[in-house]
C-alpha cells in the first residue's frame, strides 16, 4: 500500500493531534513520534508542519502549552510540553463524531459504488 | 549543532511575532531538531548528515516559515509588523526611523504619566490653577525633552543597526566602535531622562519620589548596557558560528 501523502493528511492533522495529545501530556517530538508508530510509518508528513498546528490549537484554547521544568534532567533547549485543555476534549469529541460521520457517509460510496 | 542554529535563526528570524513567541519558536524547532539529529546520529549517520537530514524531514523552510507565521494571532502580527518588523528593502536609515517613532510614543506616553499624576493632584487639592501652573512649568521642559530623546533614540537605533551589520560581517573593530558609541548614546540619554524627570517630580507634588526616579533611570541605563553587551557577544558568538 502507498504512504499516505501529506496532501491528503491536510485537514485531518489538527484532529490527529488531538487525538494523540488525548492519551496524555506530551511535547511536539514525542507527538510526532506517536503519529508516526500508530500510522505504521505510512504516514508521510512533513515533521515542521506539527508545530503550526500545536500553535493554532494552542491559539484556539484547546490545549496549553507549557515549559518543562528547568531543572529537568536533560541537556539542551527546554522542551514544551502540551496537555488537552476541558475545550480541547470537547472539540477533539466534535471531530470524532464529524469523522465517524463523514466514513460512515463515504465508506459505502467508495466501496461499493454510488 | 551550528548548522541547526543557522537554520532555525534563518526559518524564524523573518517572522512577524513578539520577540517572545518567536524565541519560543526557535527552541521548540531547536529541541526538535536536535532530538531527530541524535536519533540519526544513533542509526548511524555522521553528525553532519544527520543534522542535514533533520532540516530536510522538517520541510520546505518558505512553506514551513508561512506556516508558522500563520499561526501567529493577526492583532500581534499588525502590531508587531507595523511597528517593528524590518520591510524588504528598507535602508538602516528609515528603518531606524520607523523604530524611533514606535519608541518615542512610548518614550511619549512614560514622560506623560508623572504630569498627569502631577496635573491631577494639584487640581485635586489646590484647585485649577494650581493645575495650569503645573502643566507650564512642566510641558516645556517635556517637550523639549522628549525632541532630544526622540534624537538619541534615532541615533541609537541607526548605530545599533550598523553593529548588527558588523557583527554579521565580523568586523571585530567596527563592531565594538559602533557598540561603543551605541553605549554612550544611550548613556547621554539616560542622563538626559533623569535630569527631566527629576524636574517634573520637583515641580509636582511627587518630591518624595526623586531619588527613586534617578534610581530607576539609572537601572534601566544599567540593564541597557548589560544587555547591550550579552546581545552582542551572543550575536558575535554566533556569527563567528556560521562562518
């Protein structure tokens, strides 16, 4: 099967994110790291386009953003962690019943034919 | 690691943000960018083929950078490209124009404060007269205050523009002669700003208040220098980087 193309992700990756950010905290890289292992390496995205998308959730209150502890113990710059906001639930609820809908709608169409 | 410095500099640096989210930015992009970097490294890669591979999976940088400038919120985009953000282009000249006027109004509305509290405290107690008595003492000595600061600003911004310029080109004389003069610019400056509110405070009700205003003055020129001199070693440190 070929990779999924990130023209046809568009749209979908904001619900992505959600969904991931859904199972707990986390930062970007390790977002990106989750999508890419669920989406069995078919998934072909380019890794900037995740930030974008982190700022606008952000920017919308559905998740907040904050800097890991200084005195975590790593080297190297601070790493923002993401958690889903009581607004982010909510929406990430509304994209999964659109989704839900939206296959139910088209799967039939696709499979066997209008 | 230079290479993702550079890179990451070159991606935000042309975004029209607060100085804050775009610092924010860089070390997200950074941290990310470090992260794949040492798993490419881990599989093998040398660092520099695995730092270039880093940038490659980020994307397109043109794409990426619209993107990301998209993401901004549009009051803080106007704000900060009306005001402060450098135009294709524009000459050091007219950007430090532009700069000084963003600064002068709110050099402005900084001196404006004390004589509003001064104005409104004679009326209060004393009556009208009292007021205009304050605002003519006061306003003459402000507005001559504020040309010469609004100079001063200029002169500052154009010089620290051209050590910018040196810095980059690693023009190591040239650099510390317009940092110089920027210093001292700035030092004349504070002088000046002090003496001025000094008067203003003495001709309001607000006497009590004078050593805390030369203190203050003297604390931002103090702060100024300080971060004067951390920007432009880190500039130079980084440039001297990317060369």
């Amino acid at each position: 099967m070929d990779a999924i193309q990130r023209d046809e992700l568009r749209g979908h990756l904001e619900t992505l994110v959600l969904s991931v950010l859904g199972t707990g905290e986390m930062h970007g890289y390790e977002v990106l790291r989750r999508l890419c292992l669920r989406g069995e390496g078919m998934l072909e995205m380019k890794e900037g386009s995740l930030y974008p998308v982190l700022y606008r959730l952000e920017a919308a209150g559905h998740i907040r953003g904050r800097w890991e502890s200084e005195h975590a113990v790593r080297r190297g710059p601070r790493r923002r962690v993401y958690r889903l906001t009581a607004s982010g639930t909510r929406e990430l609820d509304a994209r999964r019943d659109r989704w839900r809908a939206f296959v139910r709608i088209l799967n039939p169409i696709v499979e066997h034919g209008a | 690691m230079n290479t993702l410095h550079t890179f990451v500099d070159g991606l935000v640096g042309p975004i029209v943000a607060s100085p804050l989210r775009k610092r924010g930015m860089r070390e997200e992009l950074l941290g990310h960018l470090r992260e794949t970097t040492a798993e490419g490294e881990a599989a093998g890669l040398s660092p520099g083929a695995a730092a270039s591979a880093a940038i490659a999976r980020l994307g397109e940088p043109s794409a990426l950078r619209q993107s990301l400038q998209d993401s901004v919120p549009g009051v803080e985009r106007w704000l900060f490209w009306s005001m402060i953000a450098r135009r294709d282009e524009e000459s050091d000249l007219r950007y430090a124009a532009r700069l000084t006027s963003f600064l002068g109004s709110i050099l402005l509305v900084v001196m404006l404060m004390p004589v509003v509290a001064g104005v409104l405290a004679a009326g209060l107690f004393r009556g009208y007269d009292a007021a205009v008595a304050v605002l003519l003492k006061v306003l003459p000595i402000l507005m001559t205050g504020f040309v010469f600061a609004s100079l001063i600003i200029f002169v500052a911004q154009w010089l620290d523009l051209r050590m910018q310029r040196c810095i980059a080109a690693q023009r190591r004389l040239a650099s510390v002669l317009h940092g110089l003069l920027f210093v001292a610019s700035i030092s004349i400056l504070c002088h000046a700003m002090a003496n001025a509110m000094l008067h203003v405070v003495r001709d309001t009700f607000l006497h009590g208040l004078q050593a805390d205003v030369y203190l203050a003055t003297l604390g931002i020129a103090m702060l100024c220098l300080v971060g004067v001199s951390v920007d432009g070693w880190h500039r130079w440190q980084r440039a001297r980087g990317a060369a």
